[in-house]
C-alpha cells in the first residue's frame, strides 16, 4: 500500500488507515455473508454503544483495534455467525463476537503490512460490556474511526444498525 498524503484544511484522518479499516472489516466479516456500509469516519476514539471488543496490536506500530456496538448489533452479527438467532447474551455468542473482532483485527493487520502501520501481531480478543466510554490518547497516536450500517439489519433497529472499528496506532519513530 503506498502512503497518501494529507492535503492541507481537509480531515486529519490517514487515508491509508480509512482504507485498511473498511477493507479489514468487509473481509472479517466475509463469514457473516454481511458487507456492511462504510457510513462515516472520524478521528476520535469515542464509543457510543454498551459492546466493545478490543484487540492489541504489537508490531512496527503499536496499538489498538476496538469494535463498538449495540447489544442487538452483536446479536445479530453472532447470529450470523453461528447461523442461528440470537435471542440473548450467551457465552456462545460473546465467543462468537469475539472470534468476529479477531477476524477484523487480522484482515486489517494484512491490510497495513506494506505501510508505516505495520502490525505483526493481534492480542487475544477482550470483551467490554457497559455504559459508554471515551478513549483518550498521548500525543503521537494516529486514531481513525469508522462508522458501518448494517444495512441488512431490519429498519425498525436503525440506532442499532451502526457500530464502529477504531484502530489507533503509535509509530515506531525509530
């Protein structure tokens, strides 16, 4: 992947990370036969929804990669992972949204290999169940955001619909 420079006044998000979140995220969720909607994208590390998994990323860059979600959204992205529904939380179906982070995380890993971002390795997959959070970072932290539509998902649950993948990352200087 060759580096895209920011032109001066427009959004300081790197486009090299929008690109490998959103393709990272359609090949994780190959699986689920959904490919969500790239809707937004921002450069803060807000969650907004009471699901989030997080995996560490370790490499020439180190960081991390959040998905944030509602309940329903996590439901129904486990659901079509186990090709069942899913009616509640269960052990079964938080494996089953963690396996989903960890198939984002690795798809996006792959897809900054031949950038500044480089990542060699994921961390094992944690689960965050509660109220909303934000996450702030020292200075030197490159964090981009993006918002997807499960466009597939019945209109009546539009709030629920959207969830977000947020890689942030410190470059190795050095």
């Amino acid at each position: 992947m060759t580096e895209v420079e920011t032109p001066k006044n427009e959004l300081a998000i790197n486009p090299n990370l929008i690109t490998a979140l959103i393709q990272g995220t359609n090949q994780g969720l190959e699986m689920t036969g959904l490919v969500p909607e790239a809707v937004g994208a921002s450069n803060l590390a807000q969650t907004r929804r009471s699901i989030s998994v997080l995996i560490g990323l370790v490499g020439d860059s180190n960081g991390t990669l959040t998905v944030n979600m509602s309940e329903r959204a996590m439901l129904y992205l486990s659901g079509k992972m186990l090709f069942e529904d899913q009616e509640e939380v269960t052990e079964e179906n938080v494996d089953a949204i963690c396996e989903i982070g960890n198939m984002i995380a690795g798809c996006t890993k792959e897809a900054l290999t031949d950038s500044k971002y480089a990542v060699e390795n994921i961390s094992v997959p944690s689960m965050i169940f509660g109220a909303k959070y934000d996450v702030h970072f020292t200075r030197g932290i490159d964090t981009c955001t993006i918002e997807f539509s499960l466009t597939d998902m019945p209109f009546a649950f539009f709030d629920d619909r959207i969830f977000t993948v947020t890689i942030s990352l410190l470059r190795r200087v050095a």
